[in-house]
C-alpha cells in the first residue's frame, strides 16, 4: 500500500504578515518624543522675527539711523542688529504686530574692522545714535548643545532611576518599570544544587526531620496512595549561624528538585502593592517548576503578628504581604509538589495564621551544637587548612562550647589568619587557641596604657573572679586568666561551662556568687571599689531578675512567672501590681546582697592564696588551670564535670562505633 504526500494549498495570510511588521512598543520611545517635542520648544523659544540683508542695504538703514543696537561677533564675521519699534514697518515689510517684541537682522562683513571705520565714519556722518559692542561668539551648533545639557542631564537622571527601582539594572533585561512586581527570588535547578546531608555537619535531629520531605519529593505515590499528605511547609526555628540555610539547600540537592531562594526583605520594598505582587509570581513560577522547593530566609521580615503595628490607621504592606502569602499557601493543593522551607530567629514574633495546620505544619528545632556536633563541625572547616598533629578536634570542640557553626568556621578562618601573620608553614594548637581568645574576648591591646594601681586593681579584681570559680562547687571550671587588655575589657577570665540541660538554683546562686567576686575582692583587698564591675553588675542583676520573675525561685514570690513567651498577650502593661513590682525589686537586692557577702567571706577566708593568685598575676600576666592547682590545690567539686565528660566521651564512642557497623555491613552487601 502505497503512501502519498498532500501538501495543503498555500493559503494567504496578510494579516499575519502584517502582524509581525508591526513594531513592538518600546518605553524609549517616549524618551524620544519628549527629547524632540524639548528641542522644538527651545528651536521656536524666541517669537521675534529675524531677517538677512545685504551689505548696500544695511548700509542704507545704518546711515537712516534704523537700528537702536549693533553686536560685531568677531569669529563669524557676522553683525547683528536690533531694529527701532518705530522702523520696524520700513524694514520689514507686512504686519507689524507679528514681528514680535524686538526684532532683528543680521549681515555678513568682510572683518570687524572695517565695519568699525565704516560705523565710526556714519555717526561722524549721520549723527546716529546707534549703539555698538563686540563679542566672540561661538558655534551654533555647540551652543546650543550647551543650552540642551540640563534637559539631556534631567532625561539620562530619570531613566537611570527608573531602571534602578526597578531592579533591572543593566542587565535585568526588558520591562523596565513594569518588572517591579516581579519576584526577586534566585531560581537554584537541579544541577546546580550540589550540596546535600553529607555536606552539613552535626544537625542529626534536624536531618532526620526533614528526610521526609525529601522522600515525598523523589517518591510522592508512596504516600498519595496511601491518602498520607505531607506538610506544606516546615519552619526551621534556632539562633543565628547554626545552619538553617544550608539545611534547606541540602534537601533540595538531596531531593534534586529546583530551589527557589529570597529572604523575607525583599517582597517589602518602597512602591506599596509590590509585595503581595512578588509573593503571586513567585508562587507562580514555583508550581511552573513543581516538584519544587520554596526557601524563604528570614520570613519574620512579613510574618510578623498582625495588628502590632503603632500606625493603626494607615495601610501597612507588610501586613498586605503577609496575607497574600497566607492565601498563596492555602492555594495550591498538597499534592501539587510545591513544598515551602522558612527560618527564623525569632518564631515567638511571627503570626499565629502563618503557624496553623496546613500551612507551616510542623517546627525544625536547629539548636547550637553540642560536643560531637561541634567536632564533626570542625572535622569540615579543617579539611582545606594545613595543620599539624597538635590540632585536635576534641579538644577544639571542647574549648568552644556554645560555638555555632558560623562561630567555628571563623574561628578555623582566624587561627590560618594568625599562623600566616606569625610566618608559620602549618596552623597549630597555639594558634586556634589564640583565636577562640580573640573571638571571645577581643584583640589583645598590650599598647594600652594602665598605670601601677590600675594594674594592681586590676590583678585583685580578676584574681578574685578566679579564686571564687575554683572555691565553688556549681561555678564553671576554670581555663585562664589575664589581665591584658582585651576589647573593651581590661582583663578576662575563660571558663569552661558545663552543657546543662537544666539548672538549679544552687547553680544560679554559685554563678552569681563567682561574677560578684570581682567587686568583693577590690572592697576586701583594696578598701575600694571601681567601675570595673560594671559589666558583672550587669549580668548578675539579669540574672537575679530572671530568677524572681521567670523562674519563680523567690522565698516570697515562689513558683510565679511574668514571662509571656507568645509576646501578644500583656503588650505595654506589666502584669502585676505596684507593690508586686516593690516586692521584685526587695528579692532582687536580697539575693544580690546575700551572694556579695558569701563572696567576701569566701575570699577572707582565702586571702592568703587570693593574694598569691594576684601576684603571679601582675608577675606573668596571664596564668592557666596549673598555676591555680599549685596555689589554691586541686579543685574539690570535679564530681560533676567528670561526669558531663564520661557521658560525652561514652556518647561519641557509641557514635563511632555505630558509624563502624554500617560501613561494615555496607561492605558486606556489597561483596553479596
């Protein structure tokens, strides 16, 4: 059977053709159309009539004393003349009343000075009265350039403007003003997002949450056909540099699906209406790259509680902002692919439609690492630094508790900082010890002037912060003392805190008692306080306050907390009474009070040593643990630090020990 080729016949289309002659409208247009209706003003600006004439004749006229005025321009060759109202008629012949207020006419010379004997020649003569001056003059053309500049400077202003708000800039492309509504969001495709869970250090309990997420994107039937839906959206909530954005990239690499990235600032701009614009397009583009992830940074920027605004009467965009994106979250369905990634700092803040079922289902805690994090942390950042057997990681991880990731990437960063300025082929113990000192407590500034008593006052106010530490039970353990001037501070004293889960008032109280212990040593061993303290006094009055006021452990105020966590519910009003607010402030100062004496009584108790610890101070500037167990012996309350270390030391054997048995068995699938 044999197969033909029908071709339709050609049918015309003129229309069609016509179509595409047609040229498209471009904004620069209009630019061109006000540039040449400006140049039109300026070309016809001067009404008044103007005229050539020729050299017999103009003599005629200067001789019958026609002209009021005379300008010689001497680069052309030219003289131009301003003829009398009264002459106009036999000058210029017709309508006077269209000549407008002054008009004029222009002759060509031969050269300015023989038109000067002939003018001087004519009022020897004629007795006219015409007046006469000379200019250079210029050219036509580049005067008026000249006279065009401000015009041509305002247009150039008003179309750099306009593309700038627009946030095209020179290379956003076409549109110009109208892409103000556009999202701003940076579009990541599957191939460009290499990073994934490998990449990111620590964050086990977070990871574990969002492996969900990631399982529905590479297989959503698993859970559709069971009639599952998985969240909308996941909030990851924890302090700053703990890695909440590079958890959100690793599960889009980890997914391999598109990531859209924009932080919470940039729907809200100058121009009102333009955030719920960008919220509608860059959902739209989103369900365009389905399955996909939406990372929204920082969304505290637009997800702030409504109705907190001190403004009531006016329009808030922000406000505007938040509710489109409340709706663009409840528009598509579950099964659409579009999952929505946010963090925060501050969850408390954020509004509570925005954290209701169905659209941020569920909460990612990402805290501050712990020991085995931070040393899997410093295993990352120390692979592309060159160091020697000194550095250990448990041993760097156990001198920075409370280190975020961001907090140990710059500590990594500032110790090949100093091995490089020291002149040094590798980065050592030394140096990464002396960068956590930098981070925490500022540059050293051994130029800084003190005089002997200060230096003095100094030594007995740190030497008593040291001696009060090592004396008390639940008081950090101590790690080093200075007194160089750091920062701000004038000395310093590095302790290592135990990572507690929960604290006891006997800790608080220790704590505080070790902070006053500055103070009480200058009014014991000096008869005399100083401003020194001012920051202990500082954070031991927090402190007390917190422990009246949230913790409820108060003899007269127990188990009462003012604290309102949501911060929407008692606004500007305190909740208690004026004689509840006294009574805070009498247990605030009777906790202070009894902790000051027990330090003075501490280090009367202990001045011979307290003494010692300070000399050695002022002899050597700095001193560590040892010099501290040579003077005061061997510290008493260990119990509980040794404690906290044979528990992590047990965890990060297991940990180990597990990470041995699955690779083991991974091999042993392999070799089936």
């Amino acid at each position: 059977m044999s197969k033909e080729t029908l071709s339709p016949a050609p049918v015309p289309t003129p229309d069609k053709k016509d179509r595409t002659k047609k040229p498209k409208f471009n904004l620069y247009w209009m630019y061109g159309l006000i540039l040449v209706a400006l140049a039109a003003l300026y070309m016809n600006g001067d009404s008044s009539a103007m005229k050539e004439l020729g050299w017999t004749e103009f003599q005629t006229l200067a001789k019958d004393n026609t002209f009021e005025s005379l300008t010689v321009y001497n680069r052309k060759n030219m003289v131009e003349a301003t003829v009398k109202t009264d002459k106009t008629g036999l000058v210029f012949k017709g309508d006077s009343s269209k000549l407008g207020e002054s008009p004029k006419i222009f002759v060509k010379v031969s050269s300015p000075d023989k038109f000067t004997d002939f003018y001087n020649a004519t009022v020897a003569e004629s007795r006219i009265d015409t007046s006469l001056r000379y200019e250079e003059g210029s050219d036509t053309i580049w005067g008026y350039l000249i006279s065009a500049a401000p015009i041509l400077m305002i247009v150039v202003i008003y179309i750099y403007l306009m593309r700038r708000m627009s946030g095209s800039g020179g290379s956003g492309g076409p549109g110009g003003i109208f892409t103000v509504g556009k999202s701003k969001a940076q579009l990541f495709d599957k191939d460009d997002s290499k990073i994934t869970f490998k990449d990111v250090a620590g964050l086990a309990e977070a990871k574990q949450e969002v492996e969900e997420i990631v399982s529905f994107l590479k297989s959503p039937e698993r859970y559709t056909e069971l009639g599952g839906k998985i969240p909308k959206g996941a909030l990851l909530v924890g302090p700053p540099g703990t890695g909440k954005t590079l958890l959100a990239k690793a599960v889009a690499g980890e997914a391999d699906v598109p990531f859209f990235s924009m932080s919470g600032s940039d729907f809200v701009e100058m121009f009102v209406g333009v955030g719920a614009s960008r919220v509608r397009d860059l959902f739209r583009q989103a369900k365009d790259k389905s399955p996909c992830i939406v990372f929204i940074d920082e969304i505290d920027a637009v997800g702030r509680a409504r109705g907190k605004n001190s403004n009531l009467n006016t329009n808030d965009e922000r406000e505007n902002t938040l509710n489109q994106l409340l709706t663009e979250m409840d528009g598509f369905g579950s099964n659409s692919g579009v999952i929505i990634l946010a963090a925060t700092n501050r969850a408390d803040i954020l509004d509570k439609a925005l954290l209701r079922a169905g659209r941020f289902d569920r909460q990612i805690h990402v805290e501050l690492p712990d020991l085995n994090e931070r040393r899997e942390i410093f295993g990352v950042h120390l692979r592309p630094i060159k160091t020697d057997e000194s550095a250990d990681t448990d041993f760097l991880a156990r001198q920075t508790p409370g280190f975020s990731g961001a907090d140990i990437a710059n500590v990594c960063n500032e110790a090949a900082l100093i091995a490089a300025r020291g002149g040094k082929k590798s980065v050592n113990k030394e140096d990464f010890m002396n960068a956590v000192d930098r981070i925490v407590g500022g540059l050293e500034k051994r130029s800084k002037i003190t005089t002997a008593d200060e230096r003095k006052s100094i030594a007995i106010h740190e030497a008593g912060h040291a001696a009060l530490s090592w004396m008390l039970e639940h008081a950090n353990p101590l790690i080093k003392v200075t007194i160089v001037p750091r920062g701000k501070a004038l000395g310093a004293a590095w302790y290592l805190p135990e990572e507690r889960q929960i604290t006891t008032r006997e800790q608080l109280l220790d704590e505080m008692c070790a902070t006053l212990g500055g103070r009480a040593a200058e009014e014991v061993f000096l008869g005399k306080i100083s401003t020194g303290a001012s920051n202990d006094l500082e954070r031991i009055t927090k402190q007390a306050y917190a422990m009246v006021v949230y913790f409820g452990m108060s003899e007269k105020l127990p188990n009462l907390n003012y604290y309102d966590s949501s911060g929407q519910e008692w606004g500007f009003t305190k909740p208690y009474s004026e004689d509840t607010a006294k009574l805070i402030d009498t247990e605030v100062q009777a906790i202070i009070n009894e902790q000051y004496d027990r330090a003075k009584n501490i280090l009367n108790t202990h001045a011979e040593q307290h003494g010692a610890l300070a000399q050695l101070l002022l002899e050597r500037e700095v001193i560590y643990t040892e010099d501290m167990e040579h003077i005061f012996g061997k510290r008493l309350w260990l119990s509980r630090s040794q404690e906290i270390m044979a528990l992590q030391e047990q965890a990060m054997q297991e940990q180990a020990e597990k990470q041995q048995e699955e690779k083991k068995a991974g091999e042993e699938e392999i070799v089936a």
